[in-house]
C-alpha cells in the first residue's frame, strides 16, 4: 500500500471530510454507492451553470449537449474496453435491466426457458422472473455453494439446453463479494445454446480492469454512482445484435445499437458527471503508469493500481475481522477471486444492531439483505436480520479498517 497515492486521491473526494458525531466519517458503504469525486460534482453543475438544453437543435446549448453526450459515451467506452456506438445510458442498471427484459421477451414462448443465479442482485433476476411469468417459461436456477460462495461452470453446463432463451449472470457478488467466472461461463452458453448473456457488471466495474469485448457477452451494465460518479445507468449492447432486438420506444428515437434503449429525455447532466468521473480516474492512472498514451491505458492503469491497492486494504480487514470473537465471514476467506466486499454475522446480535453500534462510532455501513434476497434466503439468513456489509474502495485507509475493527470489538 506503500505506493499508492492514497492522501492525493482523498483530497479529491470532498465527503470524505465529513464529521460524524465529531469523529471523521468512515465510508464502508461503497456497495451501495460511492462518494462522487469532485470532478464529477464540478461538471455536473458547470454544464446545468453554462445552460443545458435537449438534443438535436441548432442553438449553442443543445449544439454543447449533443457534443457533452458524445464525449461521456466515448469515456465510457474507454472505461469498459468497447466502442461508443454501443454504449447507453439509462436511469440506473435495474430500469435499463427491466427495458432489455421487456424488448428480448417479444420473441419468447411458453415452454422457453432462462436461467438465473441465487447469487446475483434482484435486478438480475426479478425482471427475468417476470419475464418468465409473463410468457409461461421454465426458470432454471443456478445454485451457489453457501460454503464457498460460489456457482461452478459444470452446474451452469448442465442447466443450458436447446430451449435455453437467457442466461442472466453476475461479475461480482453484492452480498459476498465474489468473482464469477464471466468469460468462461458466456464461452459455455455459445457452445451449448443460442441464448443471450446478460451480465450485471455494477460490482465489478469500480474494482477490476473491465473488458466487455473479452467477456463476449451479448449485454453488460454497470451503475456510475458505484464507481465515484452520479446517479447513471449503462449498458452495453454487442453489435452482433443490432438487427435481433427491438426495443420498447418511442418513434421518432433512433434505433442505433443500445440507443434504442435510451428512452426519453436523459440526465445530461448525469453523463458530464460521468465524463468528470473518467477524467479523475485518468489523473489515477497517470499517477500509476507515467507511460500510458491513451484514455484507456490510463484507465486501466488506474483500476490496475486499484485492485491492488485494494488486495492489500482487503488483506489487513480480513485478519482484523479473524481476531473478532463470534463473527463468521459468508464468502470466499481471501482476496483471491473476489471484490473487497465483505459481509458476516456476529453471534449473538442481529445486524442492523451491529450497523447501528458502527453508526455511533461514525462508521457507516449496511446492513439487511442488500437486494440480494436469494443470496439470504439460501444462507438461511433472510428472517435473522440478515447480514452486516461492509465494502471497501480506493478511497479507505488502514486506519479506517482499525476503526472498524475495534468498533466490532466493543459490541
């Protein structure tokens, strides 16, 4: 942790100076949603201040608005290792989620089956169940193991059938933190089915070097307000699509790869947020590789140096919570194969107890089933309070990690 920039990367995070009950606040909510950078909150409001406007006019204000949107597809492209054609924004991963159900479910039957994971976000997996129910479809389950947190490749292989319409995946565990295996297992769909990959990359994005060509997935989304931006959705849509999905839209909207998603006026606003998001992450990047030539070398560069610095931050809480008397950890024991997300029980008091009890001590974190609800229904949690979270990012420090671990050993 010796390297990282770690007090220069704070001081571009105004939060981060936030008092709690006159002690520094503690942030191990990422999760949930990051603290935005202060290049984001400046060019939200410099583009609301200069004057905003909608698209396609011939007038100043709208002329900047089309050329803002441009240049955020084409961050985001940078940031996920695609192009900006294929890149759409949305409200947030569960509205664009819901939009793509609604637009593949026109071609599917009754008899049709899709698959999903007890170990995702209910927003990858709640529209698909409801899509399900909708047209009459078999919902095929793809199990985790509660000893491991983890599914296998041989269980997703034996679900995958010639009716197989759908496979719904996760990069990254919101409730345990674990790295799917994604490329593999989209590999796996395209030699046994003719379904679409639909991956919810929202944990995974702020933590990992993300490239969406190498997953081969049909559809990826991620949340920009859980990588140190606004309150954006994204999805990327493979071209290889282009001319097989129709998408639930007004008619004069374009029909241009995921553009056909963008439905209605979007938060302009939202995507200068966004481009001031990348921009921070470049100055990270350049920070870690003096050498990178192009926005997306610096750009992994950046989440290179991350995880990394991350791995050790992980590392120093996951011996701090070994030393905690009754708290059991759910989900992988190490660094290797997840996101530095972590969540456990502690015997003898119900989680929100335990988030209240860090809440005094200025430590913010959550607790419950984090729209995780199959993930606690399968440890058996879901009646009990459910699960204490605490995530970490770039952000945190080890003396943070020490707050936190003499918190927990107070209750």
């Amino acid at each position: 942790m010796q390297n990282f920039p770690i007090d220069a990367v704070r001081s571009h995070f105004p939060a981060l100076s936030r008092q709690a009950d006159g002690q520094p606040a503690a942030y191990f909510d990422a999760p949930g949603g990051t603290q935005a950078c202060d290049a984001a909150i400046r060019a939200m409001a410099a583009h609301l201040t200069d004057g905003t406007a909608n698209s396609g006019g011939l007038f100043a204000t709208s002329i900047e608005t089309d050329r803002l949107s441009d240049d955020a597809h084409a961050a985001m492209a940078d940031l996920l290792g695609a192009h900006p054609e294929d890149i759409a924004f949305g409200p947030n991963m569960t509205s664009l989620t819901f939009a793509v159900s609604r637009a593949l479910a026109r071609d599917w039957h009754e008899g049709d089956e899709l698959i999903v994971t007890r170990l995702d976000h209910d927003a990858n997996v709640a529209p698909w169940l409801q899509v399900a129910e909708d047209r009459g479809m078999t919902v095929r389950w793809l199990d985790f193991d509660p000893a491991t947190g983890r599914w296998t490749l041989d269980d997703l292989a034996a679900l995958l059938g010639t009716k197989t319409r759908l496979v719904a995946l996760g990069v990254a565990s919101n409730a345990l933190g674990t790295v799917n295996p994604i490329a593999e297992a989209v590999r796996l769909v395209r030699e046994r089915s003719d379904a679409f990959a639909y991956v919810d990359a929202v944990q995974s994005v702020p933590h990992l070097v993300t490239d969406v060509t190498a997953m081969g997935a049909d559809f990826v989304a991620c949340s920009p307000y859980k990588f140190f931006g606004p309150h954006q959705g994204v999805l990327w849509m493979n071209p290889r699509l282009d001319d097989r999905v129709r998408a639930y839209k007004v008619r004069p909207a374009g029909n241009e790869g995921p553009h056909r998603f963008e439905t209605g006026t979007p938060s302009f606003e939202g995507q200068a947020g966004v481009l001031g998001t990348i921009s921070y992450l470049e100055w990270l990047g350049e920070r870690a590789d003096p050498s990178a030539n192009s926005r997306r070398s610096r750009l992994v560069a950046a989440m290179t140096a991350a995880t990394a610095y991350e791995s050790d931050l992980g590392n120093h809480l996951l011996a701090g919570l070994a030393a905690v008397p009754g708290l059991k950890l759910w989900g992988p024991p190490t660094m290797a194969g997840r996101v530095p997300t972590f969540s456990f029980t502690l015997s003898g008091h119900a989680a929100p107890e335990i988030a209240q009890h860090l809440a005094k001590c200025g430590i913010f974190a959550w607790a419950g089933h984090f729209y995780a609800v199959e993930v606690l229904a399968r440890l058996g949690l879901a009646d009990n309070g459910g699960l204490l979270r605490v995530g970490l990012c770039h952000y945190n420090t080890a003396e943070e990690v020490d707050r936190l671990i003499a918190a927990l050993m107070e209750i």
